[in-house]
C-alpha cells in the first residue's frame, strides 16, 4: 500500500516519447477536436430537452402560487439549511487539503480553505468550472508558490475526491431504496425502473469505486498528458477522499431536503438518489449550476408533489447553496486583493 508522503506529482517525458508525441500529435488532436464537439453537442441537447421539459412542467404554474411556495419556508428551515450549507462547502475545503498533501504541498488551512470556498462557489454559478475555478486557485496558490502544474494537479485530484463521493452515495441509495426508487421514478413520463435494475446498479457503481480503490492500491498510477504526468492517490488518501466526498454530497443534497414542502414521504436515501442523478444530469449538460436540467430532473422524480411547491424549493435551494455563497466568496476575493495591496503598499514605505 502507497503512503501519501511517497508520492509523486509532475515529470515530464523522456526526448523520445516528446518526439513522438510530437509526431502523433495532429492525429490525436483532430481526435480530442472531434470528442470536444460531440461532448458540446450532447451538453447542448441535454439542456435544450432538460428546459423543454422545465417548460412543459411550469406551464400551469402561476407566478402567485410560485411566490407562495417560495414564501413558505420557515425561519427554522432556513437556519438548519444554511448549517448545511456551510457543512458541505467545509467539506470542499477538504478537497483541496487532501491534494495539497497528495501533492506533498504546504499551504496554510486558510489560505487552502478562501482558494476552495471561492473557487466552487463561483464556479457553481458561473459555470465552466475548469476555467473560473481554475483561474480563481491559480490567483490565489501562485501567490503561495504553486506553479501552474501543480495547481491544475490539485484540480484534478480535487475532482477524484467528488466522484468517489458520489459513486459511494449514489449506489447506495440504489441499493438500499430499490424498491422505492422502482415505484417513483420519472411516473410523470411513463418511465419506471425495476427494483433489481436498480440494485444492478447499485452494485456496479459501488464495484466501480471499489475496483479503482483496489487498482491504486496495488501500485502507482498515473494519468499521463502529453509531457507530464500526475500520481494518482494510494488508497489512504483515496478512502479519506472517498469520505470527505460523502459528508460534502449528503450536507449538499440535505439543503434541498430541508427545503422540501410538506408531504415530501421519501427517506433521506431515497431523496439522495434523486439528487446526486439530477446533480450528475446537470454537471453532464455544463450548464451552470447544471441549471434548468437539475430542477426538471427533480421535478420529475418528485411529481407526486405540487409542482408549484417543489419548484419554489428548488429556487430557494439555489439561493441558498449558490447565490449567497457567491456573493460571500465576491466579497471574500475583495477583501482579500484589498489586504494584499495594503501589504505590498505598506512594505514599498517601510525604510
């Protein structure tokens, strides 16, 4: 079993593999340019069927009723959903601290936790996440002495830690509320699963995430790009990822919970499943806060309930969970370039 302080992070190719990368490299380009396209156009029509289903759902719903359901809410519903929140974007700092000690890197917590907090709240509402979240983490970590390999590293084993998160969740959830899932899913449109389906797959996400815990186990891996290449996680680092992912998927997932209006009847699992396929449907269409494909998605699986009441919820969990981090993290980013440059002026005046 790897330790996480024997690891490894860049190293660039040998001459003769850079040359005849370089020699392949219009091939595979004109390869990845054909793959980008398709995954745009699968994104897009994602999005454009995700609103016209919005659209079809919200046709009977009048603006009185939406403000009434977006009114009901309580003040204690309220105080438990924004602990919540705050629960799970503790838990996104995690992600990037667990990269930072795969990476063999020492960055103090506060500074790990404004680069993380900042970089997913706008990220989450602006979209595109590999460029705003990038972008803000470069802005920040550089300044600490982190090169732009190492930064674009941590970002992509910080997006390890999301994905075991939810594999773990969401084939549980599976596993677990079969049978429930089976009698609730889509109705709306006529489209039902089956309770050993749905265990099928249960169990294959949660092999999947177990094969990749095993396969990291046994030695080192890596994810090789052009000329350089990124040691994935051991198994240690792998299981606390796996964790922190969990805790950062059910806090999540528990704010729209909390949200809910009265006669929701579901368990938290089953409500989970639910959430982490809409959350997984939105991430898949690019859409910013995957927008428009996660509300039809829930509103679908929940359309038992008063369309109006669900899609109030839903608006308040966007409040909630995107908007007020995101001004937070504007204000956060602020002060922080603000501090910076009274430091620096400060010091230009010292003797």
């Amino acid at each position: 079993m790897n330790s996480a302080g024997k690891h490894r992070t860049v190293a660039k190719a040998e001459p003769a593999e850079a040359s005849r990368e370089a020699a392949a490299a219009p091939t595979s380009g004109s390869r990845r340019g054909r793959f980008a396209w398709f995954g745009t156009l699968a994104s897009l029509v994602l999005i454009v069927a995700s609103l016209g289903v919005l659209w079809k759902l919200s046709e009977e719903i009048t603006w009185a009723e939406l403000h009434r359901a977006f009114t009901a809410v309580t003040g204690a519903q309220l105080v438990e959903a924004f602990a919540a929140v705050a629960v799970s974007y503790l838990f996104l700092t995690c992600y990037d601290a667990l990269a930072l000690r795969q990476l063999r890197l020492k960055v103090p917590y506060r500074i790990t936790a404004l680069a993380s907090f900042t970089s997913y709240a706008v990220s989450f509402t602006l979209g595109f996440p590999l460029i705003t979240a990038a972008t803000i983490r470069y802005w920040i970590y550089s300044k600490r002495g982190l090169s732009a390999a190492k930064i674009a590293a941590l970002t992509v084993i910080a997006g390890f830690t999301f994905w075991l998160g939810m594999g773990v969740v969401l084939g549980f959830s599976l596993i677990i509320e079969a049978g429930q899932l089976a009698s609730l899913t889509f109705t709306s449109i006529g489209v039902n699963t089956s309770v050993r389906l749905n265990q099928v797959l249960g169990f294959g996400t949660l092999a999947l995430v177990l094969g990749y815990l095993a396969w990291v186990s046994v030695k080192r891996r890596y994810i090789k790009v052009r000329h350089w290449q990124l040691e994935l996680p051991g198994a240690t680092v792998s299981f606390s990822q796996m964790v922190v992912g969990i805790g950062d998927v059910c806090a999540a997932a528990g704010v729209l919970y909390l949200l809910m209006p009265e006669g929701l009847n579901l368990g938290f699992t089953t409500f989970l499943a639910i959430y982490v396929l809409a959350a997984m449907l939105g991430i898949a269409s690019n859409a910013p806060g995957g927008i428009g494909v996660f509300e039809a998605t829930v509103l679908l699986a929940l359309s038992y309930l008063p369309r109006d009441a669900v899609l109030g919820s839903l608006l308040l969990f966007r409040v909630c969970y995107y908007l007020v981090p995101f001004i937070l993290a504007l204000l956060m980013l602020g002060l922080y370039e603000g501090a910076l440059r009274l430091r620096r002026r400060r010091a230009a005046n010292d003797p």
